[in-house]
C-alpha cells in the first residue's frame, strides 16, 4: 500500500511536471511579431512583385477592418502581410509548409491558425472562427477581384471606383475567372455582412496603399 502511494505519488508529480513544462514552454513564446518581422519574412520567401503588393493590399484592408471592429490593428496587418508565406516557393503546399516555417521563426500558434484557416475548404480544413481569421477569409479574394477591376478602368485606378462596378464584374463569371466568387459569399455570411457594404470597405482598405500596389493609375 505504501509502495502504491509512493507510485502514485511519483505519477502525479510525473504529469504535474508534464504540465508545467508545457505552461512553461507556452508562456516561454512571448514572441510577437511586429510589422517589420513580418515584412522580412515575406521577403525571404517570396520575390514576386505580384505578390508583394498581393501581401500589402491584404495586410491594409485588415489593418481597415481592425479599426471598424477595434481590435488589434498591428497583429492583423501582420497577420495579413504575411498569410500567403508560401505560395511563391511551395504553391502546391499552400496553408500546410507554412506552419514549418513559421514554426522556425517562433511564431505564434494563434498567428499560425489564423493564417492557415485563410485556405478552409481549398487546402486546409481549418475554420475561421475569430474576427480577424473571418475577415481574412472574406477580403482575401475580394481584394484581387478589386484590383482585376480597377485596371480595366480607363484611370486604372481604385481611387475612383465605386462598390457597385465591383459588384458587376463579381456577378461576371467570366471577369476574372480564376477567383472565387464562393469563397467571398461565404466571407460575407460569416462576417454576418452584405457583399456591397463588404466591397465597399476592402475599396475603402485598399486605397491609403493605392500607389503602394500599383493601383493610383492616372489619378
Ligand atoms: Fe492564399
Ligand atoms: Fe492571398
């Protein structure tokens, strides 16, 4: 019997130990990446100057919504800046290789999730379930649509477009065909928004960055 509690005794401390260790390591990450962190890892994994200004359009429209919702405007410009991390070097692993390399710079868990749940139902099953991860998810594509859409304009530009010329070429499947109408109705459900109030704000994020993504055009 005594042996039996000095057992026990060893196996509470044993899972005690367990879990204090993980506390510990947890509490350990206090990392919190800034917006030049995630700036120098986009650029280490990705040249493309599609890309880049892809990166940036995505990191301001977040920033914008972070002010409309008041949440916290550094970490989902961060967040946004970096959620396509390794689409340029890995596309076939897209929302999957990233984990290992954001793992290897100490990156948060709660960064991670969000950025991969940005390729729920395409190439991971991880569900936006936050503000920001449900924002990411809707403004993604929408943002590509935006730009496809400013450029056909004769000012080439997004500082003069309206929601509603958005709305056209969105309900225009052959208008950009590649991107997924789908995605950002869904984005749209889950923000519990309507598409032309949530066009009108990505037009809105978009346009403090204009000459930054190459889409002041004429104006
Ligand atoms: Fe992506
Ligand atoms: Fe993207």
């Amino acid at each position: 019997m005594l042996t039996y509690i000095y057992l026990k005794d060893i196996e509470d401390f044993t899972i005690l130990t367990v879990k204090c260790n993980k506390i510990k390591g947890f509490a350990m990450n206090t990392f919190v990446p800034t917006r030049d962190d995630a700036l120098n890892l986009l650029k280490k994994y990705n040249q493309k100057k599609g890309l880049i200004r892809h990166a940036l359009a995505v990191e301001a429209v977040m920033g914008h919504f972070a002010g409309l919702f008041n949440e916290d405007e550094e970490k989902w410009r961060v967040i946004g800046l970096v959620h396509d991390l390794d689409y340029e070097m890995f596309p076939g692993e897209h929302c999957q290789k990233c984990v290992d390399l954001f793992k290897e710079h100490n990156w948060p868990g709660d960064y991670i999730r969000a950025v991969i749940s940005h390729g729920f139902g395409i190439c991971t099953d991880v569900k936006p379930e936050t503000n920001l991860e449900k924002t990411l998810y809707a403004i993604d594509e929408l943002t590509g649509l935006v730009a496809s859409a400013a450029l056909v304009r004769p000012s080439k530009s997004i500082l003069d477009i309206k929601a509603k010329s958005v709305k056209k070429k969105f309900k225009d499947k052959s208008f950009a065909a590649k991107i997924d109408r789908n995605v950002i109705k869904e984005g749209a459900s889950l923000l519990d928004m309507e598409l032309s109030e949530l066009i009108t704000q990505v037009i809105s994020g978009m346009r403090p960055v204009a000459e930054k993504i190459g889409l002041k055009g004429s104006l």
